[in-house]
C-alpha cells in the first residue's frame, strides 16, 4: 500500500489537527489531508487484521504437521530396520513437501486455508493436514509403512493419523465450543422472534438451524481429545 502524508501516520487524529492548523492553508485543504490520513489508518487496520487472522489459521494447520515432523526425526535418529527407515525417510519428505507448499500460500497472505481447501474439493474442507494429501501419496506410504517388519511388544507407528497436540487442541476445543454456545443462543432469538411474529415461512428453517446448532454440541463435547475439529460446526455436517 502507497501511503500519502506518510509522516503524518504516527499522529493521532487531534495530533495531525493541531499540526496542521500551524500551518497556512485552506480549511478544505487540511479537512482532506486529515480524511486521507484516517482512511489509510483504516485500511492499515483492516490489513492487520486480516493479515493476522490469515497467520493464525495457516499455523494451527500446519502446527500438528510440525509436530508430527519432530516425531518422524526423532524416530530417524535411532538406527531400525532397511524398511523402517525407507518408510520414516520417505514419510518425512512428504511432509516437508507439504508444509514447503503451506507456507507459500502463508506467505502469499492472499487465501485462507478454507479458500483453498474449499476451491481444490479438498476432503473435510481441509481442517487437518492430512486432508492436504492426495490418496495416491497416502497409499503409497502406507505401504511403505505396512511393510515395516512386525516386533513384539513394539508399538507401530501410523502414518496420516488424524491429530492434533493436546496443548493447541484444548484452544481450539475451547473457541469452537464457545463460539456455538453463542450461536445457538442467537439462532433461537431469532426463532424466538419467528415465532411471535407469525413468519411461519422461516420458523421450520429456523427449528432446523437450532437443531443441528445443539447436535453439533453434542458432538464437539463428546470429541475425543487430540482428535481434529472443524473451524465452525457446519463441518460437522
């Protein structure tokens, strides 16, 4: 963005005013300058925003992927077997495939991880990062891993495992939970208000809004901890 009366941006509004009323102009002069310098502080703020909110979602998709790389090189650093190994080597170049890709579109700032999963038909909208791999690469690995030699008492590691770390689940569980309380308050005011008002047109829509509002409840309380969430209730359904 190309600023005008860029050392004029600092200043609050009462700042810039006194400022410019030191100096010789006309009153239509100063009110214009005074406009364009609260638009781009407008627009400043809206960009941060945005900007924010696109960082936000890219890093808690991309947190578990992260989180499941450090698992993959830590399993690398002990020594296994040929198909072990072959299986973690190419597991983890996947992902660094993956978040490589997931961080230009982060840093292109121009599509939220909704946009982009919504335009490519990516499968559960794209809420987790395994909905970001194709099934041909998932199967491929899989087989890699399905052919790892079997140990007693060893527990086998699964790849594309649908998960999230505790810590960013909690805050996610919790926001997603609130944000429907709160809609599910508002969609029956509005059912509510259907209702005195007589706009039988609406009320069945209505009922139906609140009724998959308080089903969705009932299944982000009951998700198992760890496993991944939808960013609003609609994608339960």
């Amino acid at each position: 963005m190309r600023l005008r009366y860029r050392h004029y941006m600092k200043l609050t509004e009462n700042e810039l005013l006194n400022k410019l009323q030191k100096r010789t102009m006309h009153d239509s002069a100063r009110a214009e300058i005074m406009r364009i310098v609260a638009e781009q502080k407008h627009t400043q703020r809206v960009e941060r925003g945005i900007n924010h909110q696109h960082t936000r979602m890219w890093e808690e998709l991309m947190s578990p992927l992260k989180y499941e790389r450090k698992m993959i090189a830590s399993l690398l650093k002990y020594q296994g077997g040929v198909e072990r190994d072959l299986a973690l080597r190419a597991y983890l170049n996947l992902i660094d495939t993956t978040i490589g890709k997931m961080t230009l579109a982060q840093r292109a700032r121009e599509y939220t991880p909704y946009q982009i999963a919504q335009a490519a038909n990516r499968p559960n909208k794209g809420v987790h990062w395994t909905d970001w791999v194709t099934p041909t690469k998932k199967l491929a690995i899989t087989a890699l891993f399905d052919a790892i030699p079997h140990k007693a008492k060893a527990k086998k590691k699964l790849a594309f495992q649908r998960t999230i770390p505790p810590t960013l689940w909690h805050a996610l569980h919790a926001r997603l939970l609130t944000r429907t309380e709160k809609e599910l308050e508002v969609a029956k005011q509005k059912l509510n208000a259907s209702r005195i008002e007589g706009k039988h047109e609406v009320i069945e829509r209505r009922e139906l809004a609140v009724s998959n509002i308080e089903q969705a409840l009932v299944w982000i309380r009951d998700t198992k901890e760890c496993v991944a969430l939808p960013v609003t209730w609609h994608g339960f359904f």
